[in-house]
C-alpha cells in the first residue's frame, strides 16, 4: 500500500509535491480506509489541462521504469525519461527527486533517490522490521555507500556497480534479499495505466477465468451496454508482429521482432436480435466505451484481488460517469483486498461529499510559463459536508481554466 509520492524537478514539476494517502481525523466515510493503517482507498486529481495532472503518473511511471529497467543499462547511457523543469534555470542545472512510501507485507519501507541525465546522484532504502526505523543502504554522491547490514555482500554489489543504475535495481538482479520486497513492490504491485491500453490482459484473463467474465458480464448488462449479454473469446494460434522493449542512448523504444507463432485471442459479444436468436459482433463493432470499459475491468479486478496500487491518467476517457463511479466505488466494495486507485480526471459529478472525503481530493494547478502546484481540498476552508462540485467549478479551489472569451467576438 501507498503511504505517500513525492516528486521534486521533473516536467512542469518545480518544487516538491506530494500525494499522500495518509487519512485525516475525519470519521467521514470510514469505508474509504484501509484497515488498521487507516490509508486512503482513492485519491482523485482535478486540474485543468496542462495543469500538470498526467505528469505526476508519469513522475511514478519514470519511478518505475528506472526500477525495473536500470540494471541493464549500459556504462555510458543516459537515463531514460528524465526531464527537468525546463523555466528555470537553475532546475535545469539540479537533479530530479522521487521519493516514495509504503507498506509491504505488513512493514513499512522509504525509498528515494536523486539523478541527472547521467548518473544518479543518492539513492536510499529504509525499511521498519520491527516497529523501528532500520538502512538498508544510503548512497550518497553517486558512488559512496553507507552499509550497517549485510556490509560484505553489499560491498560485494558495490563494486559491480554504474553511475546511471540503481542500486536497488542491481541488488535485487544480483540475488540481495534486503532489497527484493522493495523492488518486488514497485514493479510488480503498481500497475500504471499511462498510455497503453489493458485491453489484451482482460481479454486473455476472460479465457482463463470464467469467474472474472461473470463478473464483467453482470456489469455490461446491468450499465446497460447496448444489450450485450455473452461473450465468447476464442484462443487460437497466429503469427503476430513481436516487439522488444530497447533502451539506446537514453531514448526508451519498441524495436520489431521477427514474426512468431503465439496465441493470440478473439473476443466476440454476444447480442439478441429480435426473434431472439444470438448475433455475435467484434470489438471494432463495438463502441469505445465498450471497450474502455472491458480493458479497465480486467486489470480492476486483478489489482483489487491482489491488493496492487493502481495509478490511471485521466479514468473517465471514453467512459459514462455513472461506469467511472462504479469504478470508484468497486474500490470501497468487499472486493478490495487491501488495494488502492490514484487517478486524474475531469469529471466533476464524482465531486461529492458521498464518494471522496477531503483527504482524497487533490487540485493540480499552474500559471502559464510556471510550475505545477499541487494542494489537497484539506488546504481550504471546507467542511465534509460542504459542496465539493460547485466548490471546484465556482473556482474556490483553483484547478480550473481561465477562458478569454474575446475570440468570440
């Protein structure tokens, strides 16, 4: 689980901002907490547009990438993704900061670290075991370490180490286990759904779990999908164009592969037409909604089960306000397992004192030519039981555009 995201001189990101999912003293919506911790089930972005909303998930999707990826970069390769706040110049002299929180299998890590274009810079792991703070490692100035455990296999790791690569990334590959639930946590219980599609996932998690395809077939019909009312995936054989995920030279690419032979997955919808005989369409027959709402459902019900964290840009995308709300509420639901949602929108009928508590709402904003500033509907003076919707759009809160009109005239 989350506790908190800081991140400090990355895209429109000047100054420190940080998303925390640490819940206020309010007794508001007890069901929006995550057990003993009293974490945040959700926490929900406004702003308007380039406000700087979508690059906080990237600031956790470049957190991501350089975990997961760092260990193979090469000796001279810029690290990927990096970019500073670009109207300043002194930012674009100083380095990037991400710092992040959280519980793992019940004890509480704090990893951060530091990097320019080319190397990192600090880097550091703590982790609670016993209720008391205890370092893993602490890296300071690229290449001095501090050690007060494991110090022979650290040192060991050490010397096998880049500039530009994590420490936490080259430990975990080299077998340390002090630094594999950190990794493990990162890359493997946040799922980013910046960009691509999770479409193929639910589809092929439909052929194998025919309890998830109930579940989502109940929902189809009950949101009243333009009479959907089965669905039927066939899995066959098919040569398919193949892509392999490259870093060169700091830019991150998707080169070509040569064709093989995989399984590949066919979903068909099943519909009634009027004398009540089946009639099957494909997904490009379908609407977009339709299939927004298929390839978000698949990975929900994944990261509810598992107790993932999930982080989306911009959730109602093609998408009926009263499906993103669903989405929401699943979170509060018995499904959740322990499972979290940080994402933005621009759909201000989820503003209601009845979904989100003051805790969970976050307002992004940012004047032309200036940075992102990040504040939490705790910062203003509003009760829970205050209007959060026309609180947001009379512009009490920010995060709204300012339309100049005149080109009207």
């Amino acid at each position: 689980m989350i506790i908190e995201i800081s991140i400090e001189n990355y895209l429109s990101i000047k100054d420190k901002v940080t998303i925390s999912m640490e819940s206020s003293a309010s007794k508001k919506l007890l069901q929006n907490l995550l057990g003993p911790n009293k974490l945040l089930k959700t926490a929900v972005i406004y702003g308007a547009n380039a406000s700087g909303k979508s690059n906080l998930i990237k600031g956790v999707f470049f957190i991501y990438n350089l975990v997961k990826n760092s260990h193979m970069f090469n000796i001279d390769m810029k690290i990927p993704l990096r970019s500073p706040f670009k109207l300043d110049e002194d930012s674009l002299n100083k380095p990037s900061r991400f710092e992040i929180l959280f519980i793992y299998k019940d004890i509480n890590y704090k990893y951060g670290f530091s990097c320019n274009d080319d190397k990192i810079i600090d880097e550091y792991l703590f982790y609670w075991p016993n209720g008391r703070e205890s370092q893993i490692f602490n890296r300071t100035k690229t290449k001095e370490f501090d050690f007060t455990i494991d110090k022979k296999q650290q040192d060991l790791i050490k010397s096998q180490m880049n500039d530009n690569v994590l420490y936490l990334s080259r430990a975990t590959q080299l077998g340390y286990d002090k630094t594999k639930e950190a990794y493990e946590f990162i890359v493997k219980n946040v799922a980013i759904n910046y960009g691509p599609s999770w479409v193929d996932f639910t589809i092929k998690r439909l052929h194998e779990d025919p309890k998830l395809k109930d579940k989502i077939i109940d929902i189809l019909k009950k949101a009243d999908f333009g009479g959907i009312s089965d669905l039927e995936v066939i899995k066959k054989k098919g040569k398919v164009q193949g892509f392999e995920f490259k870093i060169d030279k700091g830019e991150t690419t998707f080169v070509p592969i040569k064709e093989k032979e995989e399984d590949i997955y066919d979903i068909q919808f099943q519909h009634k037409t009027k004398n009540g005989k089946p009639a099957y369409f494909s997904m490009s027959e379908e609407s977009n909604g339709t299939e927004k709402t298929l390839s978000m459902l698949g990975p929900i019900f994944d990261i509810l089960e598992s107790g993932k964290t999930a982080f989306i840009d911009e959730l109602e995308l093609n998408l009926h306000r009263e499906i993103t709300k669903l989405i929401v509420k699943l979170f509060y639901s018995k499904m959740n397992k322990g499972a979290q949602l940080i994402f933005t929108t621009h759909d201000t009928s989820l503003l209601s004192n009845e979904i989100f508590r003051r805790d969970q709402i976050y307002i992004c904003s940012k004047e032309p030519n200036s940075n992102t500033l990040v504040k939490s509907y705790l910062d203003y003076d509003l009760r829970e039981t205050s209007d959060f919707e026309k609180a947001y759009i009379n512009g009490r809160v920010g995060g709204i555009p300012f339309i100049d009109e005149s080109i009207l005239e």
